[in-house]
C-alpha cells in the first residue's frame, strides 16, 4: 500500500494491532509501519503472524513485533501487552481490530455463537484499552499529579465497529450488539482517557473484502457494490488509509469520542 502521510509520522511509536493476520487488521499494521511505527501483530495463530511478519518487515523500517493472543482471555491480553511494554518500552496506540461472525437469523442462533462474537469484539476491545491504561497510560498520569499528560506524546485507541451497528443486518444479532457496544465503549473511553490526552475514535466499514466476506455469495457482493454510492466494495487499503489519519494527531488531533463512517455511501447517517 502507497504512504499516505508524510514518510515517517510514526517514527519512533509503537502500535498494537489485534486481528493483524489478515484482512483489514493486516493492512492496518502494514500502513502503520509504512510510516515508521514499531507495529505489534496480535492474531490467535503464530505461525500466520511470523508470515505477516516477514511481508510487513518488508515495508518497515522497524521489524515487527509478534504475539500469539486469544483477545478475549484476560491472562493473554495482560500479556500481549506486557511484553509489548517491555520490548519498546512504551505503547502509544492501540488498533481493535479483531472480529468474527457467525451468522444465523435469531430463531437459529446458538446461545454459544452469540456469546463467542460478543467476547471477541467486546471482551477483547475493552481487555485491550483497560490494560493499556492499567499499565502504562494511568501510572504515567499518576506520576504526573494526576493532572492531564502534557508530554506531547501521541496516544490513541481506535476501535471497529461496522455500517450495521446503525444499520441492523439479518442475521447478526450478536455481531451488530457488539458493534453498537463498541461505539458507546467509544465514548466512555474518550472521555476517561482525555486525561492521558489520548483520543478514542471508530470507524464503522461497509462491506470490505477480506476473508470475513468469503462466506458471501457473488451475487450477495455485487448487491453489497450496488446499494452504495461509490459503487464498489472497498479494500483493506481503504480502511487502513483511514486508520492512519485518525491515528495522526497533526491531521486528527482535534477528534475524539467519534465514530468515523467509511462505508461508502451505504448508510447516510
Ligand atoms: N470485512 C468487512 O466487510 C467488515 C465490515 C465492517 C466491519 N468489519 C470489521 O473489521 C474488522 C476486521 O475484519 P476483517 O474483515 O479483516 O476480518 P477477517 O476475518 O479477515 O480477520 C479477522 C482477524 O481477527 C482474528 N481474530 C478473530 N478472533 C480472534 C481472537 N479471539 N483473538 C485474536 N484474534 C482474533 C482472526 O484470526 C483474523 O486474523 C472486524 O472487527 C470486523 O468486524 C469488517
């Protein structure tokens, strides 16, 4: 993917990145990098993260950092971001990206499937933004008087959401639950982290090609092309190039609390 800020406005930050073995996750990480970020990948399957490691260290300027993760256990994500910690010494965002699906209209929906799509997308959104605070932003503002940070350092949560979290989408019960929780843990994170003078957005895709739409038949996606307004289903560079600019406090310094929606067209909120 072509850089789409200057070349080095992440230099010398480190990144996590959850869901980062494929899909929008793994261009995230890749365009992260691609300006200069310390990027550490967090997927559940080390053996895809070493892959998504070399092709990334291609692009880098500083190699990637892995660790095998399930976002929704509670010991791994302390961990995740310990070592993360203790390998560079500080995290200056975050990026939760992880998602499943698990598609069945409501009579269907196994008890099961719908707790599993909640604990990954809200689980492992809130375990990501608690640790971090827990163990980095939050003892920083206590040394600090418990006044809001004024080292200048750039901090950010960014979140996934989804077009159906305000849109509904049969079939997703769970998935679309998770989505509208993930816009309102938004918020409540923007306004306790303002004292970390970190922001907190969103964003909120439509349809995205990755193997999260591989289930979906032709016909379903060229539907999906058709009921926006750009006319096409987008690319994880799409989502990526968004993430950088909410992730650049000279471009986005001045937006918190927001869901970005990148859906184009799709759904006019
Ligand atoms: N693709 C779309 O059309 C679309 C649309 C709107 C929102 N989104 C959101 O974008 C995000 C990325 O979606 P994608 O299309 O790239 O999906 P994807 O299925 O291609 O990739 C998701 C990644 O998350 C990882 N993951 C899943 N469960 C995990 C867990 N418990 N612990 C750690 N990692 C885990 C998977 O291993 C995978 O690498 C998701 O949050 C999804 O809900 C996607």
């Amino acid at each position: 993917m072509a850089r789409v800020l200057r070349e080095g406005a992440f230099e010398g930050e480190t990144h996590i990145v959850t869901g980062a073995g494929q899909g929008i996750g793994n261009a995230v990480a890749t365009a992260l990098a691609e300006h200069g970020a310390q990027v550490v990948l967090v997927d559940l399957d080390l053996g895809r993260l070493e892959e998504a490691q070399a092709e990334i260290a291609k692009v880098a300027s500083v190699k990637p950092l892995v660790v095998a993760a399930n976002v929704t256990s509670e010991d791994d994500v302390k961990k995740a971001v310990a070592s993360a910690l203790e390998a560079t010494g500080a995290v200056n965002g975050v990026v939760n990206v992880a998602g499943i699906t698990k598609d069945a209209r409501i009579a269907k929906k196994s008890f099961d499937d719908f707790k599993a799509v909640m604990a990954v997308h809200v689980h492992g959104t809130f375990l990501f933004t608690r640790e971090v605070a827990a163990q980095h932003w939050h003892p920083l503002f206590k040394a600090n008087g418990n006044e809001p940070l004024s080292d200048g350092a750039n901090r950010f949560i960014i979140n996934f959401s989804s077009v159906s979290a305000r849109n509904g989408n049969v079939g997703q019960i769970d998935y679309t639950a998770a989505k509208g929780a993930i816009e309102s843990m938004t918020k409540t994170t923007a306004r306790e982290f303002a004292g970390y003078r970190a922001r907190v957005n969103a964003i909120a895709p439509g349809p995205v090609n990755t193997p999260m739409l591989a289930a979906v038949p032709e016909a379903g996606i060229q539907a999906m092309a058709r009921s926006t307004l750009t006319g096409f289903v987008a690319e994880p560079s799409h989502m990526a190039s968004m993430i950088c600019v909410l992730a650049d406090p000279k471009i986005s310094g001045y937006v918190t609390g927001e869901v970005m929606q990148v859906n184009g067209g799709l759904y006019l909120d």
